[in-house]
C-alpha cells in the first residue's frame, strides 16, 4: 500500500516550506473537483531509458491512493554490443506492457550531452524505449529532470540517492529501488500528481 495523492502533496508541501491552513484546504477542494473528472484507477509507467540501465516503474492511481505494480531495471553487461542492449530493453518493456497494459507512459525529458557519443547511444535506448509504447497505442509524455527532481525531492539539482529514499518513502516501499527504477517511479508519481491538479504546465506529449 502506498501513500495516498493528498499525503503526497502535503509532503511536497512540507520539504518546499509551504504548511499554511488555508493552502492546505485549497488542495484539497481541488482534489475533489479534479477526481471527479478521471477515471477512478490509472496505470502509469515510468521509463528512465539508459543502453545499460534501463529504469521502469509502474504505478496504479485508484482515486486518492497510489501504489506500486512493478518497478525495475533493464541491465545490460559492458560487454554486449548496442544491438543486444536494445533489443533486451524492447523485449522487456513489451513484457511489462503486456503484464501491466498502462494507460499512460512518461519518459525522462531529452538533456543536453556534451559528449556527442553519449548523446547518441541514448538517444538509442530512448527510441528503443517509445517505439515499443509507441506500437502499443499507450500516450507518451516527457517531464524535465529537473522538475521531477524539485517535485520529488524539493531542490531541482538533487542527487539520485535522494530521489530514491523519498521515493521508498512516498510509495512505501520496503527497500530501496535501486538509481534507475527510482528515477522511473518518480516519473510516475509526478505525472499522477500534475493530473489531479489544475495545471497551467501540463506534461509534453510525444
């Protein structure tokens, strides 16, 4: 069981300063009014594409709780070549679609490399990644890291280890998910925020 929309705004709340009474009641006539317009269960999934380590995180929003379905990381050894690695991240994501079938998908917004290799062997993975939602018909959207991280954590330039202990925290689970698959439940969890809320920025579709 994991924590429910409003504890996880009132402790966005809390790490960004904000514990007024009237904000408080204000967030949570919005939730009402918003939950009254979506669906009463939504499957998210995360995907924090990498060639070598491949996060994936999906969660179940059920009215005004979220809980985690499944969450991972797509590993690939030093040794395989790129063709291998990309066609273990399709194969596995194509799993996950088929067990979970999600409603929605959000991916990790595209950061600027300064190592033109680097940016391509990425750029890779994340192909890799949305064609297989792609051909699934599952909606793609993208969240900059750094907002995932401000919603998550409060500070825009947090380290991976602090992603993955609120995230641990947020959704109750009962170990540490590892860098990749916390990146990807934060994903998750942002997306579901944002969408039971009144947003004026709302998440790029792709």
């Amino acid at each position: 069981m994991g924590i429910s929309l409003r504890q996880f705004e009132q402790m966005k709340d809390r790490v960004a300063g904000k514990t007024t009474r009237s904000n408080s009641s204000r967030l949570r006539e919005a939730d009402k009014q918003v939950i009254t317009h979506h669906s009463s269960l939504v499957t998210i999934l995360g995907i924090d594409p990498s060639l070598r380590g491949t996060g994936f995180g999906v969660i179940r929003a059920e009215r005004n709780n979220l809980s985690v379905l499944a969450q991972g990381t797509i590993a690939c050894p030093k040794d395989w070549e790129q063709s291998r690695c990309l066609a273990n991240i399709s194969r596995t994501l194509r799993e996950v679609l088929s067990k979970h079938t999600p409603d929605v998908c959000v991916v990790e917004g595209i950061f600027f490399a300064q190592n033109l290799k680097t940016a391509i062997v990425m750029g890779a993975a994340r192909g890799a990644a949305l064609a297989v939602v792609a051909e699934n018909g599952v909606d793609i959207y993208e969240i900059a890291t750094r907002k995932v991280k401000q919603a998550i954590v409060g500070y825009g330039a947090a380290q991976k280890i602090a992603v993955a202990k609120m995230v641990q925290r947020m959704l109750n689970l009962s170990e540490l998910p590892s860098p990749d698959a916390a990146d990807a439940l934060a994903l998750a969890l942002v997306h579901a925020q944002q969408n039971l809320r009144f947003n004026l920025n709302p998440p790029k579709k792709i």
